[in-house]
C-alpha cells in the first residue's frame, strides 16, 4: 500500500466519518428531550433587554 492508497482510504473515512457524526447530532437534537432547552433558547433575542 503506497501513499496514494493510503490518501484514498483516509478520504473515504474522513467522508464516513463526518456523516456518522453528522447524523448523531442530528438526532441527538431532534430528541423530544431537548426541546425545552430549545424552546427556552428560542426565546432568547425577543427577551427585554434589562
């Protein structure tokens, strides 16, 4: 296995890799659990200014 080869492995795991973590946050966000939070960071800029 030469360098080129091993560049090409490395890339297509670099891609794998990325759409794993990708789809984990996702999901991860999606949960019904996190909704509160976001429902509260929603609200964030429409709070007054104190």
């Amino acid at each position: 296995m030469d360098l080129l080869d091993l560049h090409g492995t490395l890339t297509t795991l670099w891609v794998v890799w990325f759409f794993v973590l990708f789809t984990g946050i996702a999901i991860w966000a999606s949960r019904p659990a996190r909704r509160q939070a976001f429902d509260a960071a929603r609200q964030i800029p429409l709070r007054d200014a104190e």
